[in-house]
C-alpha cells in the first residue's frame, strides 16, 4: 500500500498540502485534485512523514525532495501548545464536515490528544508526539493529515 502526497503544483519548493495512507484517503481529501501535483510515497517514508522524522520540502514535478528532522519539545508547555494547535485545526475539520467519511476518525483522534498527559513525558524529550503514540500502540497522525 503506497501512500499519497498532495503538493501545489508549481515545481521547486513546494507547499506540501496533504499527506494520504492510501488511495481512499486521496478521494476522501477535500482537495481539487486537479489543482495539485499528487507524487506515491514509500510505506517507509509515509511513516517517516508521520512520525515526523521526515519532511517533505518540496518537488520537481517528478520527485519528491525530503530532509532529515529531529522532533521533540524543550518543555512542556512547548507540547501543550502543539496539541492545543492541532486540536483547533481538527476542530475547524469537524465543523465543517460532520458528514465526512473521517469524522470518527479525527474527534477520536481528537479526544486522544485531549486525554494525553503532558507531564507524563520528562522534558527535553526527543521524538514526536506521534512516536510516543506508536511506541504505546496508540492510533498517530499528522497534521498534514487532516482531510
């Protein structure tokens, strides 16, 4: 299963929109597809990209170019204000889309977020939000994910 990504169409340093697990979500993206440049991804670099050791930076209009990252919050209140951003983002998803195929997915995703106890990280703590949620067989997105 190839994952998806959605960039803007012009070549060089492109924004990159979304980021898909798969064909579905693809279709399930609120984007006019025919306004962007839609690149396959690896499964290993799909997970790089969740996980946010990877980003992908931009394109050529046939390849996607990505550089090396290093999450992790020096502080607390840093993860906090990560979290409080990506609900208001999964917020103004759920607003707008009570209909959506991904609905449930995200105001789960959203309660998981809301659940999460900062404090039980010590800080500095290196690795993203969504590692720790893998490493605790936990359900992790990205932000670039949110259809």
């Amino acid at each position: 299963m190839a994952g998806k990504l959605i960039f803007t169409k012009d070549a060089g340093v492109g924004t990159l929109i979304r980021i898909c697990e798969d064909e579905t979500d693809l279709n399930q993206s609120n984007v006019t597809l025919e306004n962007y440049k839609v690149y396959d991804v690896s499964d290993a670099d799909l997970l790089a990209l969740k996980l946010g050791t990877k980003a992908a930076v931009g394109h050529d209009g046939n390849t996607v170019t990505y550089s090396d990252d290093t999450p992790g919050w020096t502080n607390e209140e840093g993860l906090q204000m990560y979290i409080a951003n990506f609900v208001n983002q999964i917020d103004d998803f759920l607003n707008n889309n009570s209909g959506h195929p991904q609905y449930d997915k995200w105001n789960n995703y959203k309660t998981q977020l809301n659940n999460f106890d900062t404090s039980s990280l010590s800080y500095p703590h290196t690795g993203s939000l969504q590692k720790h949620f893998s490493d605790n067989s936990q359900p992790f997105y990205h932000h670039s994910q949110l259809v």
